[in-house]
C-alpha cells in the first residue's frame, strides 16, 4: 500500500492513538464553522489533494491522464476517513454526506449524484454514526440507529468478507460472548447490525467487562482500515504512481 506523507503522518498518528468505540457527540454544523484547533495537528486542515499521490509521466509525455470520477471521488472519502480516526466526525460526515445523501443539506450544500463512490460513502457515514454510539444525534436518533439505517442503505459491500476474515484471525479468547460471536460469524456472513450491536453491548458493560470493549475497538479499527486501503488504492492505483 502506497500513501501520501500526509497520510502516512495521519496514520503514524492513529497507530499511537487507535479508534476504540466510545461514544463521541457530533456539532452538526457546516465544517466552516467547526474549531479545527479541537483536532490534532497531524489532520488539520487536510484536503483530498493530500492524499493523491504525483503520479509518474509514461515515457516522455509530459501530460498525464487527468482523475476521473472514481478517483476524485475515493480521494474525498479517504480524506473522510482520515478526519474521522483523529476525532474530526464532523468533518468526516460533511465530506460524505453530498455522495451518500440525494437531497441538499445545510451542512454541505448540493448533493453529488451518481458517485462511483457512493458506496464507500454510505459505508463511512455508517462507520461515523457507530461511533456517535448511544449519543442522541441528528434527527434525534441514536448514534447506533443511524449507523443501521446507512448500513441499510450501503447493501453488501464486498469489503464485508475482508472484514470478516480479519475478524476470525483475531486472536483467540475464552471469552463467551466473544465465542459466540466469532462462532457464529465462520458459518455466516459478515452482517454489521450484529457487529453494531455487540459494539452497544461492550459500550454499555465495559466498566464490567473490559475484554468485550477492547475486542469491539480492536476489531474497529481494523474495518476502519480496510475500507481507508481501498479508497486510497481506488485514489492512487499503482500502475498510476
């Protein structure tokens, strides 16, 4: 995998500061009006120009091919992700929101149609609201009703099979509901609403049951992972850099 310096700084940043599931309350107000200096220095004021890698002239041409759509559009869902592992879930929805919502927002204006990326946004926003948890958010739903409901939307992503081999090489537990979770994963598809509601699960227990939390963070970040990879592989494929 190939990243920007930028990226690789964010990352750098994530490694020592990994996402867990606590829940994390949303402004809801356009990005223009947010505090940056709220998030950490290492993603303020990071743009989708900052994760495209300078792609390589063939030969001696001098002109190289502009982006498409796919690649402009995963580079603003890549820098969403990136906003959203260092605190910015504000900054994070106002990017995917115009490609995952049809209608026009206060907070991000016009609404962009027919994405190449729309998937990957609603896939984003879901991972946004599962992290606003059991936090009353917008519409006045909970942060994990909200994550349903844009999972709903998203449909099978083929990226839920990543994830779930990432999950079942976790290392093993003797914990029962962990057992149960995994078990019944190997003989079934990845399905987030189960996933969102073991995260709600560990959230409400984690006082008392520690392992349950630090399994859900754990396996978290590695979905969050996943899905920056391959935004960032759709932004700069490799035969382009």
């Amino acid at each position: 995998m190939v990243y920007t310096e930028r990226v690789k700084d964010v990352l750098e940043y994530v490694g020592k500061n990994p996402i867990n599931i606590k829940s994390e309350a949303m402004f809801y107000c356009p990005t223009s009006e947010l505090d940056s200096k709220r998030l950490p220095d290492v993603v303020e004021g990071l743009e989708s120009e900052d994760v495209l890698l300078e792609r390589k002239s063939e030969g001696n041409r001098i002109n190289i091919a502009p982006l498409n759509k796919a690649q402009e559009h995963m580079a603003e869902v890549t820098a969403a992700m990136l906003y959203f592992a260092c605190g910015g879930m504000d900054e994070s929805h106002n990017i995917v929101l115009p490609y995952s919502w049809p209608k026009p927002t206060t907070l991000s204006g016009e609404p962009i149609k027919g994405s190449p990326a729309i998937k990957e946004s609603e896939y984003c926003h879901s991972l946004i609201h599962r992290k606003e948890g059991d936090l009353v958010g917008e519409l006045g739903s909970l942060g994990f009703s909200n994550c349903k409901f844009w999972f709903d939307k998203t449909g099978f992503h083929p990226l839920y099979n990543v994830v779930k081999g990432e999950a079942l090489k976790m290392a093993k537990t003797e914990h029962k509901i962990v057992n149960e979770f995994l078990g019944h994963l190997s003989g079934n598809d990845w399905n987030p609403d189960v996933f969102t509601d073991l995260c709600a699960s560990a959230l409400k227990t984690k006082n008392q049951d520690l392992e349950l939390y630090e399994f859900c963070s754990d396996l978290s970040g590695k979905e969050w992972k996943i899905l920056l990879e391959y935004c960032n592989e759709t932004t700069n494929p490799v035969n382009q850099v």
